[in-house]
C-alpha cells in the first residue's frame, strides 16, 4: 500500500489514478529470470567484495613482513659492525668452556644408577618423597644402588 500512496505522489496530477495502480502492482511482481537476475549479481558483488579484501589483507601482510626483514637485516648488520669493532680491539681471547648440559626444570640433577633398571628408580624416589612429605623436586638423589641381601 506504501508502494502505491508513492507511486501516486509522484505521479502527475493529471494521470489516472487506476493506471498508476496497475503499474505498482506489475512492480511487485518479480518472475524467476528476474529472481535469478538478482541472486546472481548479489553474489557476484559479495564476492568481488570478498576478492578484494583479500587482496587488502595480503598487501598488508607482505608490507609489514617486507618491514620485519628491513629491520632485522638493519640488526644484523649493526651487530657485525659490533663484532668486527670488538675484534680489532681485542686480541684473541681463550676459547670459553663448553657449557654443562641443562638440568630439566624441577630436576635436582643427575643420578647414577647401579644395577637397578630406570622404572624402580622412579618408584624408589617416589616413595622416598611420599615417606618424607616432601616435593619430589626438592630432594636430591646422587646414586641408587641394589643392596643384594645373602
């Protein structure tokens, strides 16, 4: 009923006012070509939509990958210059000893075991910690060793 009052208020005065209506109700009407017509080009523009948003996100993903690789080449090349200024300031110096290996996190070192498989090990410093009511690791094994009885 919208359709028609506009219809009718921009139409001119001096037009019918029953040729007015048959032509709002043949805009209501919309066949399946023209259905289809419609659906295709919507999708149409969603997807170019999409088509260009993709090609925003990858410009901006090459340019701020482009700007890390400035900037670590930048970082490299400040940190040769450092070592190649240390060098000549310096004389050769000793090699630096190798590193102990690190211990796993919690770990209180290495143990030695003597005679006694990896699985019984465990469960001898399990108990051991359930025993004594402390943390596992915070006790200290140094070595486990079979005492053989005669």
């Amino acid at each position: 009923m919208l359709n028609i009052l506009t219809l009718l208020a921009a139409a001119d005065v001096d037009a019918d006012v029953e040729e007015v209506i048959e032509t709002a109700e043949k805009v209501k009407e919309l066949s399946v070509g023209d259905a289809a017509v419609t659906a295709v080009f919507g999708y149409a523009v969603v997807f170019f939509g999409l088509v260009i948003l993709m090609c925003v996100l990858y410009v901006t993903g090459a340019f701020f990958k482009s700007r890390d690789a400035k900037a670590k080449a930048l970082l490299e090349a400040e940190k040769k210059k450092e070592e190649a200024a240390q060098a000549k300031a310096a004389p050769a110096a000793a090699p630096a000893p190798a590193p102990e290996k690190k211990l796993a996190p919690g770990s209180a070192g290495h143990i030695k075991l003597y005679n006694v498989p990896d699985k019984e090990a465990a469960m001898i410093m399990a108990i051991v910690a359930d025993t004594l009511k402390k943390p596992i690791n915070e006790l200290h094994f140094i070595s486990i060793r079979e005492v053989k009885s005669k």
